[in-house]
C-alpha cells in the first residue's frame, strides 16, 4: 500500500511541476529558464516513476496484472425471430385480403 502512495505522490509532483511551468509559459520569455528548469524536474521525476515501478514490479512489491486467455468468454446470439422481408419503400403498404 505504501508504494501505491509513493507513485501517486509521484505523479502529483509530475503534475506540480508541468502546470508550474504552463504558468511560466504564459507569462513570457523572461521566464524561459524558470519553465526549462521545472519542465526538466517533471521528466526527472517521470523517470523516476517508471523506474520506481520497473523495479518494485520486478523484485515483487507489486504484481502486474497479467492477460490471463482462459477467463476470455465469449457469448453467441441465437436469434429466434423470424427474418422479415425488407423492402426500400417507406410508404405503408395496404393489407391485401382475398375475399371468397
């Protein structure tokens, strides 16, 4: 459980850092070394968030989900009404009745 809290802390600082420097962007080009700075912090931690999960996953803190074929199911329609005759004309046609 703690690791789950260490990636979203994580990933909110990622998320910290990319709106800093949008705001930093927005002002104008005396800040260009400012948003430089924190967009290098966000691929920084970036990094360091694929690596935190690469390595917890491979020394076992974590399991990945896994495709598992055979819980894959698959459901056949039957249909059970009887096809209708379609026809290109919208407008109804009158019922037809043999009179004897």
């Amino acid at each position: 459980m703690l690791i789950k809290w260490i990636i979203t802390a994580l990933l909110l600082i990622i998320l910290y850092h990319l709106f800093r420097a949008l705001f930093a962007m927005l002002k104008g080009q005396e800040t260009s070394k400012n948003m430089s700075k924190m967009l290098g912090k966000r691929v920084l931690f970036s990094l360091a968030v694929v690596l935190f999960i690469s390595l917890s996953s491979h020394f076992g803190l974590i399991k990945p989900n896994r495709f598992d074929p055979s819980t894959i199911r698959t459901q056949t329609q039957i249909s059970t009404t009887k096809p209708h005759p379609q026809n290109a004309n919208t407008k109804r046609q009158p019922e037809k009745q043999s009179v004897d």
